[in-house]
C-alpha cells in the first residue's frame, strides 16, 4: 500500500508508474484505493464511475477499469458535504460528519473489492488518500492504516520534497502515528527531487536513522507525467499552466484580410465544483491552443473562446459565475464575435433555466441559465452512465468518450446538435452559431474532432490544410497518455528499488471483521 505524508505528493502517479513498470515484467497488476473523493471520476465496463486516477492505473495495466477499484468515490458538493458513491453507484448525499459515522459500515463492501482484484492479481497495489498521519479520522478508517490494518499491508511512505518540510513529514509521521500502525511502514519515497539530487543523500540517510525504513527510491521531478489526467483540482491551476502553449507561437498564414494568426486563445473559468478536468487534457497538448485559466476575482480576458468545463454542482457554480462577472463579460465576448462553448454542467448553464426539484445537487431551487442556448434543463436522480461514440456533426471526424450527468435538457436549440452520437444528435448550437454545448466528457480525444470543433472558433487555421490542422500529433490524445506512462514507469525503473518494492509484498491476512450491516443493504 502507497500512503502518503499529505495530500497531492504523487500518490496516484506513482502507482500509475508502478503498475506500468511490474506490468511490463511480466505480472498481473491490479490498482486499488479504497476510498477516494475527487469530481474527476470516469465510467467502467460496468455502467458504474470510479475516481479518474484508478482509470489510468488501470491503463497502466493494460485492463479496463471496474467498480472494485475504488469502491468508495466521493464526489464534493461544497466544503461539508460530498455525494456518495459505493461500487460505481450513487447512494446519497451527506455531510462529512455523517459520512465519518458511516464508514465502518463500508469497510467489509471495501475488503470484498480488494478480494475480487486480489483473486485476478499477481501484485495489487493500493493508494491511500490524504496523510497517513490523521489519527483524529483513525477511529473508523478505510482509507489508510484502517484497511492496511484490514489486509494486512505494508505500506510505503511517500513525501514530496518540492513542497519542503519532507524531511520533518516523513519523520513525523512515524512520530504521531499509534506504534502498530508505524510499524506497518516498511519503506519510504522521496518524490519531485529538482536539480542534482546528490545534494539529498544525507536527507535519506538521516530518515533511514531515524525511523529504520528502506530507503525505497529518491525520484526527480519529470515533467512528462504533467500530461497525464489530474486527479485533484487543487492541481489544475498549476497543470494548465505548466501545459499550455508556452510562449505561444506567432505564425503569418493568409487569412483573409488578416495575415497575422496567432493560436487559438481558450479562456477557462475555474469555478468552484469543477468535474471532470481531463476533458482539458487534449487542448493543452495542442501547439495551436493557449489555455488562459481564470481564477476567481479576475475578468475573462480577451480570447476566441470561452470554455465552461463541467461542474459538480451546476447551480452553485451558475451563482458563482455570476458573482464574479463573467456573465457580463461573456455578453462582450460575443459581442466582439467570440465563441462559447460547455461540456456537461457548463452545457447546462448556458441554457434558458436549470431546476433542481429534489435537489440531488444540493439544496433544491432553480434559477436562471446564461440563456445563451434554447435549452433547459432539470437535474433528477437518476444518473445516466454511458460509453458512447459518433462524429462531430456536418462532419465524418470521429468522437468518442463517455456521458455522465444527472438530468435532463431539452429545448428548441438541440435541433441543431453539435454530435451525432450512436446515429442520433446530441448537443446543441446556436442560431448564431457562437454558442454550442454537448454532454459528452473526452469529446477533444480525437485529433479530427478536436480541429473541427476548434474550427468552428478559430477559422482557417485548424481546417484541413491550415497551420495548426498540418501539426503533428497523434491521432487520438490515448497516444500521449500512453507515452507518458510508458516514460514514467522507465523513470521508476531508474530511480526506485522496483526489487526491493516486491519482496515486501505480502500475501494478505484479513483480519476478522465484526458483522455490520452493509451499506448497499
């Protein structure tokens, strides 16, 4: 098991390189995490969803993604409060401190899953969450020690260095946690190593003295692993910037009267409940794209279009759009001939209303959308999950990806769909042709499809025979995904002990659990 001093040290890219680097040896690798709570979720073989990171450790495998990989999702609603998802499936909503009650009810549904991958596996390798040290949540934990303790685990302590402190988090982990717990850590990685990391042997040496754990690997940073799906908003910021076109690339190509063409300039305000961020992934690859990221308390900027990712909580995240302005500014970005475009919430917004009778995200209400599309749109209960494929409408270029949204939109502008998805339209476009929005998440995954719907904002440049259209990319951004796992698992194979990671493994001992009524009863 992976744990680590605190959250968003690299956990889940560390496992991902893992499980590529045993997978190439030959083994059955299986990912596991018993608990998660991110909104970047993705859909398995099974109709169900699972954090987006145990997606890609899946892929690093070379498997499909099940429920039993991340039996616990939960899906932050607001600073108290998350949607639950047990097995792929939404149970309910519920504040933190009920969920805290409720855990040791979930522990024997998280064990059964560990059990089935265990069954399929060689070498399963778990991701804690958070810090392995917040003994105030020890009592009924499912996340870190309590199912190490659960299966019998030995843990490997990860710290991150670029952040500061490793040294004292790494030592003082073991320092706050119950003896039987820091016993359970065999070994510790130092990870985002930056410049010569000589200069960090004697930090190792002084961790090993002090806690007599292997001293498993000291990883540098690599800036490869930047294109791979964030599992966190919190990292968003920081992967859209280190990502974009950086400068971006001024290029003379005729365009009707205006010979100077610069990138396509994509503002993307980063509300509050923003899901699903990997749908972001493909434009950050592309060398005709600049990412303008848009924090709260600043203005939309200038650009060709406005972006409008999905949201957990549409309403809330409409309310706060407006707060800050944006919806004035994006009356002056049309106005001067821009574009808008939204993926699942963000499509919502846009609409003429957005209801919320039972308020599956949040307190119950309705208010009124951007009204930039004749459509609107109620939000139920019941979650719609699919895979799904087709073409850009009006085109032959290939879409794939996967829908995952509560509710339902209806209105006037769908008879103009952007997609045509499993021979039926999907979306919808404006009379104007400015403003467009479609439910599909990964809908930039294919290359053709990525320049026709960029086309319809930025002209020439990315049609066939343009500028940007001409670039050379792999045709479906998996390609790039693939690369970069690929990249990381040889990093790991160079910079840790992937041996001495193996002799560790043990055999599980499931320890006896007490009765309790399961949560899915």
């Amino acid at each position: 098991m992976v744990q680590g001093t605190g959250s968003s040290v690299g956990k889940s890219t560390l496992v991902a390189g893992l499980a590529r680097a045993f997978t190439r040896r030959g083994l059955r690798v299986r990912p596991f995490k018993p608990q998660n709570m991110s909104n970047n979720a993705a859909v398995t073989a099974e109709g169900g969803e699972i954090g987006r990171a145990q997606a890609l450790q899946a892929r690093a495998c070379g498997v499909r993604p099940t429920v039993d990989m991340n039996p616990v999702l939960l899906k932050p609603q607001g600073e108290t409060g998350a949607q639950l998802v047990v097995r792929g499936q939404v149970r309910n909503s519920l504040g933190a401190r009920d969920y805290q009650k409720r855990k040791d009810t979930l522990l024997p549904v998280v064990v059964e899953s560990f059990q089935r991958l265990a069954e399929q596996a060689d070498l399963v390798l778990v991701e804690g969450a958070g810090s392995a040290s917040e003994i105030n949540l020890r009592a009924r934990d499912i996340a870190n020690m309590g199912f190490a303790e659960a299966v019998n685990a030995p843990v490997v302590l990860v710290g991150d260095i670029d952040r500061g402190g490793v040294i004292a988090s790494l030592v003082g982990t073991q320092v706050v946690l119950p003896p039987e717990d820091a016993a359970r850590i065999k070994g510790f990685i130092v990870n985002r190593m930056r410049g010569d990391i000589s200069l960090f042997y004697d930090g190792m040496d002084f961790i090993v003295q002090r806690t007599g754990w292997t001293a498993l690997g000291l990883v540098p940073d690599l800036p490869a692993v930047r294109t791979l799906p964030a599992e966190d908003a919190a990292d968003l910021l920081t992967n859209l910037t280190a990502r974009r076109t950086t400068p971006p690339v001024y290029i003379s190509v005729h365009n009707g009267d205006d010979n100077a063409q610069h990138p396509l300039r994509i503002a993307i305000p980063l509300l509050p409940l923003i899901a699903n961020f990997d749908d972001l992934d493909p434009l950050c690859a592309e060398p005709g794209v600049h990412i303008l990221p848009v924090q709260r308390g600043q203005r939309l900027p200038e650009c060709d279009l406005v972006l409008l990712p999905g949201s957990k909580g549409t309403l809330a995240d409409l309310a706060t759009f407006r707060a800050e302005g944006w919806a004035d500014d994006l009356t002056a970005h049309l106005a001067r001939g821009g574009h808008v475009m939204g993926l699942c919430g963000g499509y919502q917004m846009l609409g003429q209303t957005v209801a919320d009778p039972l308020g599956t995200e949040g307190p119950s209400g309705a208010a009124p959308g951007l009204g930039l599309l004749g459509v609107k749109t109620v939000l139920s209960d019941d979650k719609h999950l699919e895979d799904t494929s087709g073409t850009v409408a009006g085109t032959e270029a290939p879409v794939s990806g996967y829908e995952m949204h509560i509710g339902r939109t209806t209105g006037p502008d769908r008879a103009r769909p952007l997609l045509v998805l499993n021979g039926e339209g999907e979306g919808a476009i404006s009379a104007s042709g400015q403003v467009y929005g479609t439910y599909l998440h990964g809908v930039f995954g294919h290359r053709a499809a990525r320049m026709a719907l960029l086309a319809r904002a930025g002209g020439a440049a990315f049609q066939p025979g343009g500028v940007w259209y001409e670039a050379s990319l792999p045709e479906h951004h998996d390609t790039v995904v693939e690369q970069a796992l690929d990249r990381l698992a040889d990093h790991l194979e160079a910079h840790v002990d992937l041996d001495a990671l193996l002799t560790l493994a043990t055999v599980p001992e499931y320890k006896t659990l007490t009765p309790k009524e399961s949560c899915l009863s």
